[in-house]
C-alpha cells in the first residue's frame, strides 16, 4: 500500500508539473528555457530553506543557542528565500491571486492581444517623408508579417508615392498568400490591383486579368458578381489611348449682342431607340450579367417601345438572378412597382410587388420603406384628379 501510494504522489506530482509548464506556455508568451530557469532556480531556494536553514536552526537548537536568536536568523534567511521565490514567480502570482479578484469587477475579460500601429506611418507619409514611411510599414510587418492591412498600405506607398508600380503589385501577391483571408480582402487587393494597372501602367489587358481572378478565385460570391459587372464595363486599350491623347478643345470667338437676337426653337432630337435597342442587346450577348445594359433595355421597352410585359419581364430577370445585391434588388422591386401603378393602373400589383421585399429582408430598413410606400400607392386617376385641381 505503501509502495502505491509513492508511485500515485510521483505520479501526481509530475503530472502537475507538466500542466503547469503547458498552461504557462500556452496562457503566457514565455519559452520553455524560461520556465526550466524559474524551476531550477526555486528548487535551489527551496533546498537552501530545507535543506540548510532547516537543520540549521535545529542544531543551534540543541546546542543552547539563545531561541530569540534563533527566531530571528531563521525568520530573516527564510524570508529573504521566500522572496526571492516571489519575484521569480511574480507573475504567476499575479494571475492566481488577483486575476480572480479582478474577475469580480471586470468580468474576466481577455488580455488584449498585440496589433499593429500605422498613426506613426501615416503622419510620416502626410509630413512628405515617403522613405520613413516604408521603413516604419516595413518595420510593423516584420512584427505581424500576416496583417493584410500593413501589405496594403507598402503597396500603396510604392505605387502611388513612389512610382513603384512593380513593387506595388509584388507586395500584393504576397498579401494574396497570407493566411485566413476574406472575400472582401482579396477582392480589395486585385480591385486596387487594376485600378493601379489602369493609372499608372495604363495596361487594361493587365487590369482585366486581375479583375479576372476575383471571378476564378470566388466563384458565386457577392464579390464575383460585383467583378462580373465591372468586366462588362471594362475599359478598353483603345479608350485609353484615346484619353492619353485627347485633342484640346478649341473655343471660338464669342459673339457680341447674343443676347439680343431672337431665339430660334428647334425640336430636339429623337434619338434612335431602335438602334440604342441593338445595342444593348448585342451588350447583353457579350455579357449576359450586365445589370446596367439589362435595366436600361427594360427602361427602353416600358417608356419608349411601350411593350410593357416585356420591359417587366427584364425586370424580373434582374430580380430573380441568384447572388444579386440587396440594394439593387430593393430598387429594381420599387421601379417594378412604379412602372405598374403608373402604366397599368394596378395598385394591388404593386403593393403585392412591394410586399416581395418584406418577404425577402424581413425586418430590415428596406421593409419598413415598402411598408411606408405601400401606403402611399394610388390610382393613376387620383393623381391626374389632384395634378388638375391644382
């Protein structure tokens, strides 16, 4: 019995010292050589008080020695062992004894974990001092060398400060290959990549290949749509040129006594809604996903063809697409409701319409606005009726 009792205590005993060293690890910054110092430095402390001190203070015991004296010698020596072991430990201590204390008033909140500081950068890069600025980024990414924001923010010093456009889109590449990236932070990164592509390179074949990569890299995301539409409009090289060499506009001589001749009124010029009408469907041949070819289409056939189902029908094609926006589709369902009250003459289709946001985002602000607009919707007559009182 004896013998097992032994084996559980050093057993117990070991145990506990090892969850001591995993929790100091795990809870604290500290390395393990650390942790074997503080151990080894208290054994030697504790073995000065039992080992020294101790049988010490018996023998002068036993040979007579005066027992104040022996009080004091030992109270002293002991002490000063004790608090050595508490400066060692301080920190230990700290968390044992007053970390529960503290719960009782704070809650027991988490440390605060380190981040980086870039007020410093951005004070040196208003103040023109572009080089201190990188060093000082440079310096905060040494110490989180995974925080997105600090990539960025070298990328755009490079590129917009330093005329650094290689550099820029290298630092990007590495901000793509960090770790536990978002969807937004990686379209943020290749939207900013191109728009650089475009500014400084003047390259729209480069820009589209990186527009390219949000579609590639987030496929049937909020962020590939939003990619989708910005292909459509895409900018091309062409254009480009065009703008690098753009002509000056010369203005002729202004004529005297303008104001004074008799204005002459002409009729403004239909514009071709059949050839516009090509257009946009050549546009949505080439880009089924354009949201502004498709709406102005529909636009077209409810106010200028007068093909009112059809106009409707783009509409709704717009609507029901997967992945659409919220605020787009709140306000593609007030146009629907509009076009409906204000060509057909149908109330209920449009308060039935609006009622599709309270159904889609319940309890948000655009309900509560259907809600308000629902209210408000009438007849075609009862405009017309109070337009002419008027």
């Amino acid at each position: 019995m004896d013998i097992a009792l032994h084996i559980l205590e050093w057993v117990g005993g070991l145990g506990a010292i090892g969850w001591f060293f995993w929790l100091r690890l795990h809870r604290r910054e500290g390395t393990l050589g650390g942790l074997i110092a503080k151990f080894l430095a208290s054994a030697v402390l504790l073995w000065i008080v039992f080992g020294v001190i101790v049988p010490f203070l018996k023998r002068a015991s036993a040979d007579g020695v005066a027992a104040y004296v022996v009080a004091m010698v030992g109270a002293g020596c002991t002490a000063t062992c004790f608090l050595l072991l508490g400066v060692i430990w301080r920190h230990e201590m700290t968390d044992w004894i007053a970390a529960p204390v503290g719960k009782m008033f704070d809650g027991g909140h988490e440390e605060i974990k380190p981040q980086p500081f870039y007020s410093h950068v951005e004070a040196k890069r208003m103040a023109g001092d572009i080089p201190g600025a990188i060093a000082a980024v440079r310096a905060e990414l040494a110490k989180f060398p995974e925080d997105f924001d600090g990539h960025m923010r070298l990328a755009a010093l490079l590129a917009e400060h330093s005329e650094d456009l290689p550099g820029a889109l290298a630092i990007i590449e590495d901000a793509l290959r960090l770790k536990a990236l978002d969807p937004a932070q990686i379209s943020y990164a290749l939207n900013t990549a191109a728009d650089w592509h475009l500014k400084f390179g003047r390259d729209s074949e480069s820009a589209r290949l990186a527009i390219e990569r949000i579609v590639t890299l987030l496929p049937g995301t909020g962020a590939a749509l939003l990619a989708e539409q910005r292909l459509a409009n895409h900018v091309s090289q062409e254009m480009l040129a065009h703008e690098d060499h753009r002509q000056p506009i010369a203005i002729p001589e202004f004529e005297r006594k303008l104001g004074l001749r008799r204005k002459k009124t002409t009729a403004p010029e239909k514009p071709d809604i059949n050839a516009e009408e090509k257009r946009l469907r050549d546009r949505l041949a080439r880009h089924p996903k354009d949201w502004n070819a498709r709406e102005a289409l529909a636009r077209l056939y409810v106010e200028e063809f007068e093909f009112f189902e059809r106009g409707l029908q783009e509409l709704e094609t717009l609507i029901t697409a997967p992945g659409q926006p919220q605020r787009e589709v709140v306000r593609w369902l007030h146009q629907k409701a509009d076009w409906q009250v204000k060509f057909f003459n149908d109330v209920t289709g449009g308060r039935a319409t609006l009622k599709r946001i309270q159904e889609l985002f319940p309890n948000s602000a655009a309900a509560e606005r259907a809600t308000v607009a629902m209210m408000h919707l009438q007849p075609v007559s009862k405009f017309e009726k109070k337009k002419a009182e008027e």
